[in-house]
C-alpha cells in the first residue's frame, strides 16, 4: 500500500491561505473540512497517531478532490497526490464498511464499462418511476435515478460507436492527433466527442480515433483504486502507442489531469517511463487550439431577440483550471468568436460539487455547491455557460432546469462548432 512520504505532508507550513478556496471549509467553517486540517489528519495517520477508523474517514469523503488548495497554497502542497494516497488507504482500512466499498466499486466499474453505463442507464430510466423513496439503499436508490439523479442525465447515445477510426483535415493539414472519447462521455457526450473532431478537421488536423481505448482511470484514482486505474491506464496507453499521433487530446478536464500525471501514477513500476512519455503529450483540446491557433468563425453568432450579441459565462472545471493550469486558453479561444460576449462568473474556478462521483456519495454538500454555483451563473444574464468537463455539464444541466430565464450549457467546442457552422458531419 502506498504511503505518504514526510517531504510532502511537512511542505504544509499552516499558514491557512488555502481555506477560503476550499468549498467545504466555506460551506462547514471546519478546520477539519478544509486543505489543512485534512493534511493534519493524514500526518497524524502517516506518524501512527491516529488510524482512519478512528473520525478521521468523513473528512476525506468530503473532499471533493478539486485542488483548488493547490492552486492557492505558496508552498507548493501536492494535495492532490496526497489525496489519492489517503483514499487508497481508506479503502484498505476498516474505516470502509465493506458494503459501501462494494457499491462504490460497482458503481466506478460501471462508469468505466461504456456499453454497461448505457445499459444501466437506460434501464435505471425505465425503472425510476417505479421505485419508491426508501425503497432501496440511499447509494443505490441514488444511482437508479429516483431522486431523479439519472432521469435528469442527457440522452444516452447508441452512435458511440459509429465514430470512424480516422478523420482526414479541412485544408492545409497542420498534424495528427489522437482523441480520447472517454467512457462516461462516449455514453452521455457524444455530442462533444463529434464537436471535438469536426473543430480539429476544420483547423486542419487529421484525428485518429484509436480502437478499444476504454476509460482512463481518472474515477478509480481519485476514488481510492489505484491497482484499477493503473490496468485502465494501461490499455489506454497502449491504445495510443499504436498510433502516430502528435497529440493525445482530451475534452474532459477530469480525464486530462489524470492522464498528465500517469507517470505519477507508475511512478516507481517497469512503466513510469512509457507513462511520462504518454503523459508528455496529452492536452485539453482548448489548450491544444490555443498552441495551434484557430482558424476564426467567418459569421457572428447571433444572440436573444433584442440582444447586441450572445452573452455567454464559463466556469472552471476544477480539474482544468486547479490540476492542469488551465484558464486563459477557453476564454481567449470564447473571446475570439465573433458576435459572443464573455461575461465572466464569480467564483468561476470554485467547484459545482459534481467532482466525478461526489454527487452521488455526497448529495447534500454537492447539492449546496450547484446552488451556489447556479445563483452565480444567473447573476451574469448569460444565455450559455460554458465548461469543459462532462461531470460539469451532466450536474450544471439539472440546476438550470428550474430557473425561470433559460440557460443553456456547452461545452466551448460545440460553441465553436456552432460558430464555424459545422453540423452532421461525424
Ligand atoms: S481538494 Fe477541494 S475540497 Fe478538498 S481540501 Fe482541497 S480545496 Fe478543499
Ligand atoms: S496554503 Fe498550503 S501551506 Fe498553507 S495551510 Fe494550506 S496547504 Fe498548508
């Protein structure tokens, strides 16, 4: 089992500038629910003052892993990697009642497995209105939609996997990348996979699709099951070693971090090397048109009735902005479209409480967090938000179903798809 090494947890100096970016310090006022007062649970465990079982699991739970701590901390906390090292251990540890760590399994291996997510999908929909409240255990009840968790998902896709194997440039061909589809976005953002291809074609790329990808491992590393997401990874690599590609591209901000840091994720394994050179090429599609630079929309996007152009807002999936630094890139690529307005969101980088399985693990702190994020997103006026993280869209999505003014979401490359007026084409 892994374990925390001291140079890690001693970096924390205590200085506190990390508590006010923590959702779960802002919405408890708890030490121990914030970036501190967990590093000081996982040293007291790692110097054998403490065991998990003994108070200290709660709080790790209800970290949503967003690493916001990260962002501000001057001392340069791996928190994150903590993190990871802390789930793994509470799942191995008494502190996991074995049937709940059944269910999270059940529910990761699910996520992971395409044609299964689907299947399950499609028929916990079927079911919902047949189950009553109480009817099954609260993590199960959850997951087959009847406090309406799954009948509120976007439309799961039967053309997954009708996307070719290659798509050949628009114009003057500029590279060839490789696209990750994912496991639970190939299900549930198809849409995002064809805006995606059709947006790298039109700025002149060739992109690969490789064959028998599967999931990344993002949800079992961050829900405490290295072992899994190291196989995952590992298909994955070797998926896209097959392939000459000058990218790995990404459209999911959760898969993206975890891909840019495989070599953590072997670090110490006959693979770390193979993973640091994978992991070398990975970039978030908005990263990577932002490189490149794009070719721009010739038409305006036109707004509301009445309205000098569309207004639209952007929130930071955490795993973006917090894990991989990425901010500036979006809003330059959202600014450049012609006719759209970018009208920026307070606390755009402070987590919706979707974070991968969270909301179903932790639905009343998850269900603070999307208000919150959805009073701010109605401040703006916008008529989109934006985001580039499926998690983000799928929990967004079913807190601006109850605002009176429509709000609409997407992400950034179906705007773009949108504005180069490109449809049908995948
Ligand atoms: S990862 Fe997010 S929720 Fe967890 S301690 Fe850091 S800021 Fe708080
Ligand atoms: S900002 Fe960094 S050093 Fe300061 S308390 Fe938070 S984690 Fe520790």
């Amino acid at each position: 089992m892994q374990q925390f090494r001291s140079e890690h947890l001693l970096k924390c100096i205590h200085c506190g500038l990390c508590l006010q970016s923590c959702p779960t310090y802002v919405a408890e006022g708890s030490e121990a629910d914030s970036p501190r007062g967990r590093i000081y649970l996982m040293r007291a465990v790692s110097e054998g003052r403490i065991r998990w079982e003994v108070g200290a699991t709660e709080h790790i739970d209800r970290c949503l892993g967003c690493r916001a701590c990260e962002t501000a901390c001057p001392s340069g906390v791996p928190y994150g990697y903590l993190l990871e090292i802390a789930r793994a251990q509470v799942e191995r540890s008494p502190a996991r009642p074995a049937m709940q760590r059944v269910v999270k399994r059940l529910i990761l291996n699910l996520m992971a497995q395409p044609r299964a997510f689907a299947f399950a999908i499609r028929t916990a929909r079927l079911l919902s209105p047949l189950l009553g409240e109480g009817a099954l255990p609260a993590p199960a009840a959850r997951m087959l939609g009847v406090k309406g968790v799954v009948a509120q998902l976007p439309p799961v896709h039967s053309k997954r996997e009708r996307l070719a194997s290659v798509y050949p440039p628009q114009g003057e061909r500029r590279g060839r990348v490789g696209l990750l589809t994912g496991c639970v976005a190939s299900v549930l953002f198809h849409e995002v996979n064809v805006a995606t291809i059709a947006v790298l074609q039109y700025n002149g790329f060739e992109v690969v699709i490789p064959r028998g990808q599967g999931c990344c491992g993002a949800l079992h590393v961050h829900n405490g099951f290295p072992d899994e997401a190291r196989r995952l990874a590992l298909r994955l690599i070797e998926c896209f070693e097959r392939e000459s590609v000058d990218a790995i591209v990404v459209n999911s901000a959760g898969c993206g971090s975890t891909m840019k840091e495989y070599h953590q994720l072997f670090a110490c394994t006959p693979h770390e090397a193979r993973a640091r050179a994978f992991a070398d090429r990975v970039r978030d599609v908005m990263e990577f048109l932002a490189e490149a630079g794009i070719r721009l929309p010739e038409h305006p996007l036109a707004g509301r009735a009445g309205e000098p152009g569309l207004v639209v807002t952007y929130h930071d999936a955490c795993h973006l902005a917090h894990a991989q630094g990425v901010r500036r890139q979006p809003r330059d690529i959202i600014r450049s479209i012609p006719g759209v307005r970018l009208v920026e969101l307070e606390e755009a980088d402070m987590c919706c409480g979707s974070a991968g399985i969270y909301n179903l693990l932790q639905p009343e702190m998850a269900s603070r967090l999307l208000q919150r994020k959805i009073e701010r997103i109605r401040a703006t006026g916008a008529e989109i938000v934006l985001t580039g993280n499926p998690g983000c869209l799928a929990w967004i999505a079913q807190g601006l179903r109850d605002l009176s003014q429509p709000v609409a979401i997407m992400h950034p490359v179906e705007l773009l798809r949108s504005a180069y007026e490109l449809h049908d084409r995948c």
